[in-house]
C-alpha cells in the first residue's frame, strides 16, 4: 500500500468521523427540540385537566389552589429532570426518540 492511498485512507475515515460526529449532534439538537415540545404538550393538557379537575372538586368543597401548586411544583421538576437527563446521556436519549418514532411510524401505518 502507498502513501498516497494510506493518507487518502486517512483522510476518507476523518470525513466519515466528522460526518457521523455532526449527524450525532444535529440528531441531539432535533431531539432537546423534540422533548420540550412534549413537554409544553403535557404542560398544556395538564392545565386543561387540572381545570376540569378544579372545577369538579370545587363544587364538593376542596382547595384545588394548594393542588395547583403542587402540581406546578411537580411539572417544573419534570422539566428540569427532561432537561438533566438529555445534557448527561444524549446518546440515550436520541437512542429513546429513535425508537419512539418508529414505534409511533408503525401505529400510523397500520
């Protein structure tokens, strides 16, 4: 083997490095993006339950305000654990959507 092929070898498999490097990190950008849109989902029809909720557990007498408030405690901790977890193991988490997606493609198709 020559040296031109060995360094042309080199520089093929430092391309195809830096190509998977960039795919991993657009992949990592698109799924942080992708999970708090579902997070702002479950916020939304969290807030449109806990109305329906409020309304029926106020008309037998209940504090639904002291619940409202745990549970925004309970969502902002959510929040920040999404958030944790996809900065400490973005591989997993990418690994995690990939497979939601298809598990969501093949309900669809069906």
């Amino acid at each position: 083997m020559s040296n031109t092929d060995t360094r042309s070898g080199r520089a093929k498999i430092a391309s195809a490095a830096d190509s998977f490097t960039t795919d991993v990190a657009r992949g990592a950008k698109t799924m942080e993006r992708d999970a708090s849109d579902m997070v702002d989902t479950v916020k939304r029809n969290a807030g449109e339950l806990a109305e329906t909720v409020s309304t029926k557990l106020k008309t037998v007498g209940v504090d639904t305000d002291i619940m409202a408030h745990a549970a925004r405690d309970q969502a902002s901790e959510l929040q920040r654990m999404i958030g944790q977890e996809l900065q400490t193991h973005p591989m997993r988490a990418l690994g995690i959507a990939a497979a939601v997606g298809v598990f969501v493609g093949l309900m669809t198709a069906r």
